[in-house]
C-alpha cells in the first residue's frame, strides 16, 4: 500500500521533534557533585591565619591560595591539605586575599571559595636594642645584638657587606645566639653589619645596624700615655712610665719601637724596644719631652706611630 505524502511529512517531522527532545533533556546541566567549603572564619596572629570551615562536600582533599589582597586568582602561593586550613610564615600587619577549593577527583573541582582582605595582626617582636662590633684578633670581628627586654626570641638574623651595600644582597648569618664572629672579611675594610630577631615564624624585629672599619694586617698601638712615678726633675732623676693599649692581632706583635725625642717629628727615631705594652724609664730632666710608640709585627710589616704625648 502506498502512504500519502502528507501523512509520510507529518511522520518525519514527528520522529525529528522526538529526537530534539531527547538530545535537549540530555543537555541538560547536572548540579555540581563538588561543593564549595562554607562559612571560612579565620584565627588570625602575626604570621599565621588558620581557617574554620564547614562543608558537606564529598571532597578528599582542599587547594588554598593566598596572596597579597588584589592578586590574580592562579598566581599566588598554592599548597593542597585534607583538612588542615592553616597558612604560616606571614608577614605580620600585611592584608592577604585567600582562596578554598574542593577538590573532589582529578577531573571534579568546586568553585574556590573566596575569603579577602584578611590582615595579620601586628608584630610582637617589638623590643629595644643595639648593635655593636670590635675586633680583637685579626681572623674575626664580635658582633653583639643587646638587649634587656624579657621577651621570647627564637633565633636572629645577621647581615653584613662592604659600606653601602643594599640589604638582602650581603653574606647571611642565621644563629641561635645574639653574639657571633664574623670571620669572612678584609683588612682595612669598612662593612656595614645588620641584625634582628626573630621570635616567631616569619615575626621577625626591626633591623639595628653599625658601620665597622677592620683593622690592618699591622695596627698601630691605641690610649699613649706617659705617667709620672716621681723623682726630681731638676736632678735628672724623674721616673716615667709609658704605657699603651694592643688589644687587636695582639698575637701577630714582635715587638714595640718606643721613640722619646725633645720636639714633635715627622719621622720618629726608636730609642728603646720591648715585648710588652708598658715600659719605665728613669733619669728624665726638666726639658719637654714627647713620646711615640710604634708595633712591629711578625709578617714583617711596621704600624703606624702613635703620638706624641707630651709629657716633662
């Protein structure tokens, strides 16, 4: 039997509808499976923001991002937990956005749930201190942080490098005590020399810093003075002694070159030697004398002359 074409039109565009309809209901979104973390809280202190959340996600496991407030979602700093919602090493009073994400498998990720504009609290690493640096021996310079505040301190922080030199590109120094030797420089050289504490996590103090010129391979004596032990002048009989100061590369000094001339000179002439930083000399008149004391080292090289000091 043949079907009209009328009816055999009307039966195609049926079968058609029923097919759009079936690929329509198909296409249709299915709610998500991962859901977002609910309810973020955060536990703020100066360098550690822990998170409070609740969630009825089937997720295993969770991807945080942090950053400063107003970065680029993807461009901050990433880690992933099973339910540990806790970022350390902040830096105190600074403003963090963060982000929470479920992750539900490799291929089922919620929507990041977002909690900006959150603000570390201030540093509690606030004490009063001071830097200073001496040198007693060639090889090393003593660098001591003090400080009479009782508070907590974990460990501290040193810097240092030629004068001028801009921070975070010098020689580091991480150290449990507030005294250290620096024992990598120059002679005869200026460094500027940075310290801080840290009390905690990323919580670390302000910077104190102090400028330090080394001492050369052969430095020259320091605090010249002349004392008189008595006697009488007029007889030539007056008693002196000369004493100084050797406190830096004392163990590289042979001996001293002692120089007692009538006037001040450019060019000391030594008049008696000793090993030892004091000498006594007798048998001094009346007249103006001056005196100058140089070290001669055991490399061979000579110091500088120290004086005059004056003295009759």
């Amino acid at each position: 039997m043949m079907i009209k074409k009328p009816y055999f039109y009307l039966l195609a565009i049926a079968l058609i509808f029923n097919s759009c309809s079936s690929d329509s209901d198909s296409d249709v979104d299915e709610p998500e499976n991962c859901l977002q973390v609910g309810n973020l809280s955060p536990n703020i202190s100066a360098t550690q923001i822990s998170i409070d959340y609740s969630t009825s996600s089937t997720a295993n496991s969770f991807e945080i991002e942090y950053g400063i407030t107003g970065f680029a979602l993807g461009t901050g700093t990433r880690f992933i937990t099973s339910n540990n919602f806790v970022i350390e090493n902040l830096t105190p009073n600074t403003t963090y956005d963060i982000y929470v994400t479920s992750i539900c498998s490799s291929q089922d990720r919620s929507v990041p749930a977002e909690l900006l504009a959150v603000t570390t609290s201030q540093s509690q690493c606030v004490f009063n201190k001071t830097l200073s640096a001496s040198q007693f021996n060639l090889d090393e310079i003593l660098v001591v942080l003090s400080f009479t505040d009782d508070i907590s301190i974990q460990d501290f922080q040193y810097e240092y490098g030629l004068e001028g030199f801009t921070l975070g590109t010098g020689t580091v120094i991480n150290d449990s005590s507030s005294i250290i030797d620096i024992t990598d420089f120059e002679p005869a050289t200026t460094y500027d020399i940075y310290a801080r504490a840290r009390c905690s996590g990323a919580d670390f103090s302000s910077y104190e810093v102090t400028t330090f010129t080394t001492s050369d391979s052969c430095p020259k004596p320091t605090q010249l003075q002349a004392i008189f032990n008595g006697g009488s002048c007029s007889g030539g009989g007056a008693q002196y002694t000369f004493d100084w100061e050797y406190t830096i590369a004392n163990s590289n000094v042979s001996f001293f070159d002692v120089s007692i001339p009538f006037a001040e000179v450019d060019e000391p002439v030594s008049n008696f030697t000793t090993s030892n930083t004091q000498i006594t000399i007798s048998g001094f008149s009346c007249s103006n004398r001056f005196v100058y004391v140089r070290a001669n080292c055991l490399d061979g090289n000579v110091s500088e002359w120290t004086g005059p000091i004056p003295f009759n």
